[in-house]
C-alpha cells in the first residue's frame, strides 16, 4: 500500500504551509544578518573614522603641547603654577627655576623662598589679590638680586573647587640697579652743588689767610720758633687752598683762558708755593730745568695746581727723609718739540691694579683725600692740549710725566 496515499490532504497543505512560513522566515533571518552585517561594517567604518580623527587629534594636541612648551621655555619672564592648597609644583619654566632657585628637575614646595612660601600659606595668600605684583630681594654671590613676581589664581573644577596660583617672575635688578644709582647720582650732584657753594665761601677768607701768612713769613724780627710756626700755618693753608681749588676746578663747566707762558717761570713759582708742605712733612722738594725759555699756552694758576696736586700727593706716599723731584725739559720728535714735566717721588710706590684707576674721579688709596686731585691734573693737563701719564714701583716711587705742545 502506497504511503502517501495514506496521508491526509489536510496535513500535507499544512505542512506545506509550514515549509513555506519556515523558508520565509529563513530568507527574512537572512536578510537581516545581512543587514546587521552592513550596520556592523558601517559602525566599524565609523569607529575607524572617529579613531583615525581621535589619534589625529591627540597628535595635533601634543604638537601643541610641545608648541606651547617651547613657548614657555623661551619667555624672558618666569611662569610658575602652583597648588597652594596641596603645597605642590605643578609647573615651571627654566627662567622661573633660574629666577625662585628652584631644582630644574623636580622642585619641591621647600625649595620656593621663604618669601614667597609665607605669602602663599593660608594666613599669607588672601593678602594677595589678583594681578598684585610684589617685589622679592634675594642676597647671594656678594650681591642683591631683585625679582618682581606677579600673582594670579585660577579656579580647577575638576579638583572639588581646589585653587591654583599662577607666578609671573621677572628680573628687575638692573632696573633697581639704575634707580639707585640715579639716587645716588642726585645726592652727589646735591653734595656737588653743595661743595661748590661751600669752597666759593671759604676761598674768601683762605686768600686774606694766604696774604696775611706771606706778610708774616716776611717779617724780619721773627723768632725760629715763631718762624716755623708761620710755616706750618702756611703749609696748612696751602693744603687747603689746594682743596677749595679741587672742588672749584672739578665742578666747573667753563674752560680756561689759555695765554703764552714762559713754562720754566710758571714751575718755579708752582714749585716756591708748594714748598712749605714739603718741608712740613720733612721731604725735600728739588726743582730740576733745562727748558731755557720756552712757552706754552698755559694758565698759570692751572699749572700751579697741577704741581700742587701731584707733590700733596706724593707726600702722602713719601717718609719723612724722602725726596720729591719737579723736572723739566724739551724732546724732540718728528721735527716737533715737546715740553715734558715730570714729578718724582722715592714714596711706597702704587699698587698695578691701582694704576688703572688712579685719575678716576672719587678714586683714592688712603683716606686722606677725597680722590679729586688726581681727577682734577688730568683735566688741567688736556686743558692745556697735553697728556699725562704714571709709571710705578712698588717700594721705589713713582713719577708722573706730563707733555705739552709748546710754540715754535
């Protein structure tokens, strides 16, 4: 007997329709993989995209991290971020390193100055508001260093409200360094001014003390005694004469009225008026010429002072016993002559790192004088369109030499 014949017509119908509905099902569960297939590429396309837009995005950001780094790196100001609630670096620039001596490595809260620790701390930082600008002094290597730091806050959100503080440093030394010196400058211009009107003052009554110490000098009926008083009163005189004239000659912006001068006859009265401070300090003072009569432009009292400037001077270098030579005489050279005077002294001689600094203004070895005089003989002698020049040896003396253009 045939099987299929037993088989009802309804139930091979329904398992028709079921095959169908399964084949149906099929293509739709196939069509959708597909379709979740298309999804997923595409997402994965996406994903590829947004990585690739990502890592190109990290890369420009640390190309600016590097930029901006560098830019840091290179500012003339130093830049300091700080955590003051945590007491922690967070960042610095070499010139804020340089600047707050801090490690260049890895600065720590104690490293920052004491200075600037007290003004972060919790009873120091709401003195300081936004954009105050304080100035730090810090000593070290024999000299004031000045920092002037400018303090800014900003807010963190991501750290629960906790605050940073941003320091912008910069070097103001040099600008302090200029201020005072400017100070300084109008003191010494106010003491200058003062100077003058003070040795205008006494140079008065210092000439009438001159004169009158001449006139006694000359009396015939003197005693020894009375003789060598007079001369130390002379000495004394002269010595201040020859200071008033310094502070006159030294702060004087006018020139000289230069007229011909038998220049041997203007040594020896130089050299007659500075003879009682030589024998005063007991050194003997020699007078040496072999100019004839030759002339120069001079200005007697300029030429006087010179002389007395430089025997004052190798006095306070010359023992008692000692000798102090003025000497003139003519070169040649080139077909041209040249009037040379040199001054002498057998002193202490002058230290080789002195020599340098020796017609500086302010410039003196002892404190004896104030450090004009040589400062004044070299304005005089190129006054006079001359020169002037020292050679020296320690425990032998020194010896000034001084030429002159002279009239042919």
């Amino acid at each position: 007997m045939d099987p299929s014949a037993a088989t009802p017509p309804l139930a091979k119908a329904q398992l028709a329709d079921a095959f169908s509905s399964f084949i149906a099902a099929a293509g739709r569960l196939e069509h959708s993989h597909w379709q979740l297939h298309e999804e997923v590429a595409q997402l994965r396309r996406q994903l590829e995209d947004r990585n690739r837009a990502l890592a190109s995005s990290m890369a420009e950001n640390e190309r600016m991290r590097i930029t901006l780094r560098q830019i840091l790196d290179a500012l003339p100001c130093g830049v300091a971020v700080l955590d003051s609630n945590d007491k922690r670096i967070v960042l610095t620039n070499p010139e804020a390193s340089r600047l707050l001596t801090l490690k260049t490595d890895s600065p720590l809260w104690a490293d920052l100055p004491e200075q600037a620790r007290a003004l972060l701390s919790a009873e120091g930082c709401p003195s300081w508001k936004q954009g105050d600008e304080t100035d730090f002094c810090f000593e070290g290597e024999g000299r004031k260093r000045w920092v002037s730091v400018r303090y800014c806050s900003m807010a963190d959100s991501q750290l629960s409200g906790a605050s940073k503080v941003i320091l912008i440093c910069r070097d103001t030394t040099h600008a302090k360094e200029a201020e005072q010196a400017r100070e300084e400058s109008r003191h010494m211009v106010a003491l200058a001014e003062m100077a003058t009107v003070l040795a205008h003052e006494i140079r008065n009554p210092l000439g009438s003390m001159e004169l009158l110490t001449g006139l006694l000098a000359g009396e015939a009926g003197l005693s020894e005694e009375a003789k060598q008083s007079v001369q130390c009163l002379q000495a004394g005189v002269r010595s201040l004469s020859a200071v008033v004239n310094n502070v006159l000659r030294f702060h004087s912006s006018g020139g000289v009225n230069l007229q011909p001068a038998r220049l041997p006859d203007a040594l020896r009265s130089a050299v007659n008026f500075v003879q009682p401070l030589a024998r005063q300090g007991g050194v003997a003072l020699n007078l040496r010429l072999t100019l004839g009569t030759v002339e120069i432009a001079a200005d007697a009292a300029g030429l006087q002072q010179v002389i007395l400037n430089l025997v004052a001077n190798g006095l306070r270098h010359t023992p008692s016993g000692g000798t102090i030579t003025v000497a003139g005489n003519l070169e040649a050279d080139a077909g041209r002559n040249t009037a040379v005077v040199e001054v002498t002294d057998t002193g202490s001689g002058i230290q080789p790192e002195h020599i340098p600094h020796i017609f500086d203004a302010g410039f003196s070895t002892t404190k004896q004088s104030p450090g004009l005089g040589l400062a004044v003989c070299k304005r005089i002698v190129e006054q006079h369109h001359g020169t002037i020049a020292v050679r020296s040896q320690l425990g032998e003396g020194s010896t000034f030499r001084m030429e002159f253009p002279v009239y042919e």
